[in-house]
C-alpha cells in the first residue's frame, strides 16, 4: 500500500450557468501575453457540441490517451517508436484551425479615419500574423448550440445514440443542452507526463500537480498529441508547451485556483483525496466496464486507522490527512457517488470529477413518434430523459448507462426529500419511496443538498496548508537509510509510463 495526496476537483454540472467568468479568470492572469492567445486552460464548452479544439473527444483524429493491450496499457499516439516517427511530422497534432486563429480588432481605425461618406469599421486582425482576416471560429463558438447543424450533431458522443433520438432531440420542443467546463486534470496517470521525451512534465509529489519544467521543455510537442483532454499547448513565441497550473501560487498560500474562486454558480469544489498508488497500473489496465469502479477503489477512506498510519509513514502530513478527512470531493466522489470522470475510456484516472446534470425530463417523444408529456413515475421520466442516457454514459461512464442513471435518481431522490420537506405537496411516501430506492436516508440527502446549494465558501473549498519549507528540505536532502526521496515518498518505478 503506498498512501499519496492528491489535489482533486467536483463540477457540479447542474449549477453551471455558462457565464465563462472562470475563463476569463484564468485568461487574465495565465494566458494574457504573445504566444498564448489561443491558448484557453479553462473553458466551458456547449454540450451537445464539438468543442475545443474541435472534435477534441475523437481520439480516431488525435491518438491521445492510453489504449489497451492485453493486461497492460500504451500511449496510442505517443511514446518513443511513435514520436521518432512522427517527429518531422505528426498528423495526430491539432493544427489552429482545429483551436481558433486569436484575433483582435483595429478600433484605432474608428477615431482616425479620414473623413468620408462610410461609416468606419474596426476590422478583425490576427494576433498571430498582424493581417486582416475573416474569423470562422473560437473557443466558445458553438456556443448555447449556435450552428447546431455544422457544431452540435457532429459530437462525437453522438456515436451510441440512434438517429431518431438525435433527430428528436433537436426539434424545437426537446431541445435541450449543457455547460461543461473543463481544465486539466491532474491524471493519476498522466499521457503526458509518459509522452515527454526530455522529462520535461512531472507530477509533484506533495499535491499530485502536474505541471511542465519550462527550462527543461524541448518543443517535442508530444503532450500536445498524448493528452486526450487536449489541455496542452505550444506556445509559438517561446517554443515551450504550457499546461494548466492549478494556480499552485493561489494554493501554497491557501487560496483557491482563480477560476473556482471567481465561479458565479459556485459549481466547483476542491479538496484533497488519498489514494494508494498501487492500484493504479491494475486500474488503467481494466476492462472498459470495470474502469469506473477500479479508478473509485484507487481512493481510500481518509478515516481508517490503517490508511492514515500509511499516510504518515509515507511523509503525508496530519494537516493534509484532515483535509482529505473533511474533503468536500470525497464526499461526492466516494461517500455519496454522485461523481463521475470525463471520459474514463481514456485511461489518464483524471482527477476533475463532474455531477451529471438532471437535464429536463418533463416531456418525450416516444418510438411511434407521439410528443408525450405525462409518465407514469419520475423514475421513468429520468430514464426517458432529453438527452439520452446513452449519451451521457459516452461522456462520464465508458458506455455505462446504469451508472448514469443510478446518479440521476439520486439526485431527484433529494429534490422529492426537499419538496416533501419544504412545500409538502407531493403524494404521501413519494419521496420516501424515491430514498428507499436509491438507498438513501434522510441525513445523507440533506448533507447533499446542503452541499449543493448552500456551501460556505470554506465547505467548497479545503485546501491543505503548503508546507513547502518540509518539502524544500527533503528535496535538498539525499535519500536516506530507508530508501526515501523526493517528498518522502518511497523511492519506485514510475508507473504507467
């Protein structure tokens, strides 16, 4: 059993208002100088839609991630054959179209143009070139299912849904979509880290950050193709990759990274969570159906004697323990199972985990093609939801619906509890019944609710104290006697790479 820390992150989906206020946080303080325009480390993408770097899921296009073979796994697109290959050329590369050409607009040219019968306009310039072009795309481009014909039926998770359930869901009266925003996250098993050919991408050792040592980065690219996530980037003005940072400054200091501060739905949570790394070459290796539950088990119970005697054996500190005690992500993650990973298929572990949205389910369109508006119960409501299970099963559970649908049911078992509770309208034992199917008790739904829709700004987020000034000492220090380096982790192989 080897204990480690790691920094891990909820979404909560259904409190998402597509503002892009966190984008916009972290484009201001990151990405806000040449070479990384395009650049977004956060952004909230439309669902359906196709997102960015357009069709960043089909990893058909892009060969990022991790690929089964036999008990064991391997870059699919990546690696050292793979990357001498490709070195001179890489077709699995995004290009900035596949992102967006950044563009500004000559709005000098408003106040200085010569006098005359038009009326003058401020032209779009490239940030790259300088020259005047036509934008035909960006970051948020399809946005609230803009261009819904050329964006959102050409998502690639459309690939398990039949065609009458895609074509119903754009008519005018079930349409309907999401928010997803998304950053990196943080993989327990990282493509990119394995994918580097200078070593330049670790993951640090006290808080599971990974992050890219720009003195050591060569331009190889190669996190570019790996990451199936596509949150690496080339910065074309410094040769350099760069990568979301979680804001590590914003951490050591105790403060949240800037997109969960500046978050208006206070959708995001943040905590630590303790894993055993052990696990984790056994869990990227798994079937596709056994990856969610083989990923969870990777995370252990913070209050177990044993887990937390490991824990300190390991250099983990108490403070860190009763963080991850009071974690706000292992509760949704592992004590109420209402959390999810964005593509699991993908094999990285990621550690951003996202509450599936209780999408509307008031109303269907049933196989004889009749616009239905009642059910029978509320369980069939959700099962028959607007956008399909299937759907949502390619986004966050590898093709599983049932797991999609025990959250969903979950989640409506608290919203029956709440009404019961605060507006008593509802027949006698409906939401007792919902609870009793889902096996949940009264305490457990009111904490969920609580923790939904009435965090403090603390309960969101339990960030541990630093202690860099241990970390600095024992990175300075050599190994000793017991075979201790680093961060006092056991001295081992790299896994997965």
């Amino acid at each position: 059993m080897d204990i480690r820390s790691q920094i891990a992150m909820v979404f909560h989906l259904d409190k998402c208002i597509g503002c892009h206020t966190c984008s916009i946080a972290c484009k201001n303080i990151w990405t806000d100088r040449k070479g990384a325009e395009y650049m977004w480390w956060n952004n909230v993408e439309t669902k359906p839609g196709t997102g960015y770097p357009g069709k960043w899921e089909d990893q058909d296009i892009y060969k990022g991630g991790w690929e089964k073979k036999g008990n064991s796994i391997s870059l699919k697109g990546a690696g050292k054959f793979k990357g001498m290959k490709n070195l001179f050329h890489n077709p699995s590369m995004p290009v900035i179209d596949d992102y967006y050409e950044p563009w500004t607009y000559q709005y000098e040219n408003l106040f200085e143009a010569e006098e005359g019968d038009d009326q003058p306009i401020a032209r779009p310039v490239s940030l790259i070139t300088g020259e005047h072009i036509t934008p035909k795309s960006g970051p948020n481009w399809d946005d609230d299912l803009a261009g819904s014909e050329e964006y959102a039926k050409n998502d690639v998770n459309f690939k398990n849904v039949t065609p009458a359930e895609q074509e119903a869901m754009f008519q005018l009266e079930r349409m309907t979509f999401h928010y997803l925003p998304r950053m990196c996250n943080h993989c327990l098993n990282p493509a990119c880290v394995a994918a580097c050919p200078s070593g330049a991408i670790y993951k640090r050792g006290e808080d599971g950050v990974v992050l890219i040592n720009q003195k050591k980065c060569r331009a190889w690219r190669m996190c570019v193709t790996a990451c199936p996530y596509k949150k690496s980037y080339y910065n074309w003005n410094t040769g350099k990759s760069e990568k979301c940072v979680l804001c590590y400054p914003r951490l050591e200091a105790g403060q949240a990274p800037a997109c969960h501060h500046s978050c208006v739905g206070r959708i995001r949570y943040i905590g630590v969570m303790l894993y055993d790394a052990d696990k984790i070459e056994a869990a990227a290796a798994s079937n596709d159906e056994d990856l969610i539950k083989n990923q969870l088990d990777i995370y252990v119970d913070p209050n177990d004697p044993k887990i937390i005697a490991a824990a300190r054996e390991n250099g983990i500190h108490d403070s860190t323990i009763e963080c991850a005690q009071k974690s706000p992500v292992y509760k949704f993650v592992k004590e109420w199972g209402l959390a999810l990973p964005l593509h699991p298929e993908f094999r990285t572990l990621p550690n951003l985990f996202y509450v599936p949205p209780l999408l509307p389910t008031m109303a269907f369109v049933d196989e004889s093609g009749t616009y239905e508006t009642t059910t029978d119960s509320f369980w069939g409501a959700i099962e028959k939801s607007r956008l399909p299970m299937s759907y949502m099963a390619s986004l966050f559970s590898a093709g599983n619906e049932e797991v999609i649908k025990n959250i969903l049911k979950k989640l409506m078992a608290v919203r029956l509890h709440r009404r019961a509770e605060t507006v008593g309208d509802l027949p006698e034992n409906e939401s007792k019944d919902a609870m009793r199917d889902v096996v949940m008790d009264k305490e457990t739904a009111d904490a969920i609710f609580r923790l939904t829709s009435l965090p403090l700004f603390d309960q969101r987020f339990v960030i541990p104290p630093a202690h860099r000034e241990e970390a600095m000492e024992m990175l300075e220090s050599t190994a000793d006697v017991k075979g201790n380096t680093g961060f006092g982790f056991k001295e081992q192989p790299v896994r997965g790479l």
